[in-house]
C-alpha cells in the first residue's frame, strides 16, 4: 500500500552517503509535484546542515501539507532548523543529543526512546530505531497482523519490549 519516492534534498538528484556510496534519486525534493502523505527524512552528513538553506525552507512550507513528518538519526536535524519541532518532544541519535539540545534549547529532546511521536511529528534515534518507527508506521496504517508479518519476515521484534534506552545492555 505505499508508493516510495526517494527525494534528494540537494540541487541534483544524486546523493552520496558518508560511506561514500552513490544514490540516484527519481526527483529533487523541491519538484515533487504529487501530494505526499509521509515524509521521511534520513539521516545526513552534519556539515550539509549548513549548506541545505533550501531544502530547509522547503521542508517548512511542506510539512503543513503532509499527514506526518518523521526523521531518522540526525535527520531531526532538519526538522528542527525548519521549526517543525519547536515547542515538540523529539528524539535524536544518542551521540548527538547534548549538542541537538544545546542548539535548540525550546526542544525537549529524550534520547531514551527508539522513537517518539508528538502530534503528526515522528523522530527516531539510529538507523535500528528507524527500522522501529517503520514498523510503527505500518501498524498504524495497516494494523498490526501485518506490521507483525513485516517483523517476521525482517526477523526483528515488532516491539522491542519496554522504555529502553538507546544504549544496548550487552554493549
């Protein structure tokens, strides 16, 4: 039931990642000419923060017309310099959370859960806790025998059990 569109957010419609791998996007974000239910923004190199004026403004007059907004890592980054979280709950990579804080103090940012939800606004910690987030999303959707068959099939747990931290007991 979802049709996926990978959006770059830069002027071109390739993408290289951290680890150096090329992505090929079908569309620039600023040219999406559909209406998009949920927006996802992943994680990014943090020096493209200061270059990505743009992207941001137009995460800003977007996110009024979408059904929900999520961010995964550091993409609460962007969510943040657009506003969209201003005066919101969110959560963040532990590794950034004290400098997420210190630059958007009106936040409140909890590094404890996978994932938080404030009103249509998503964000998640790590790239496992993206993967959490996804399978919320599907159960809210779809329900939950098929958010629980989308976990079989990734051999994952549909919900890790409790309040956990980010931090694994067995690291």
């Amino acid at each position: 039931g979802y049709d996926l569109l990978l959006a770059s957010p830069l002027s071109t419609k390739k993408i290289t990642t951290k680890s150096r791998m090329e992505l090929s996007c079908e569309v620039r974000a600023d040219a999406i000419d559909k209406p998009i239910d949920t927006l996802i923004i992943a994680g990014f190199p943090m020096s493209m923060l200061e270059t990505s004026g743009a992207f941001i403004q137009w995460l800003h007059d977007t996110y009024p017309k979408v059904r929900r907004i999520c961010s995964v890592c550091v993409g609460t980054y962007a969510l943040a310099e657009a506003g969209i979280l201003e005066g919101k709950h969110a959560t963040t990579h532990w590794q950034f959370s004290q400098d997420f804080q210190r630059r958007y103090p009106d936040i409140k940012v909890d590094t404890n859960p996978f994932y938080t939800r404030d009103g249509n606004v998503y964000t998640s910690g790590g790239v496992a806790s993206g993967i959490d987030l996804s399978l919320a999303l599907v159960e809210e959707d779809y329900g939950r025998d098929l958010a629980l068959q989308s976990a079989r099939k990734l051999v994952l747990y549909l919900k890790r059990t409790g309040y956990q931290s980010q931090f694994s007991s067995l690291l």
